[in-house]
C-alpha cells in the first residue's frame, strides 16, 4: 500500500527509517574519509636491505 491508498502510519514510519539510515550512511562515510587522511605517515629515509 502507498500513503494514497490508507497506510499512512506504516509508510511515515518506513519514511523515516529510510531517511535516518541514510544520515548514518552519511555520517559513517564522513568520519571514515576523515580517518583515511591522517595516515600519510612519514617513510623511513633508509631502504630495508634484502639478502639473498
């Protein structure tokens, strides 16, 4: 059924399920980008030497 045919309450609740599970979405994308960026950690000035 849709909010025309009568099943208002149902389709309010879906609503805003589906709209607080896009704001998570968003939330989590955000705060991951923002974790991704500070680990442009500094490379060793000195090469590993391999033996072989």
């Amino acid at each position: 059924m849709s909010a025309v045919n009568g099943d208002k309450s149902r389709f309010h609740r879906e609503r805003k399920q589906n709209i607080a599970r896009r704001k998570r979405t968003r939330e989590l994308l955000a705060a991951a980008t923002k974790k991704s960026k500070p680990t442009d950690a500094p490379v060793s000035a000195k090469p590993i030497a391999v033996q072989g």
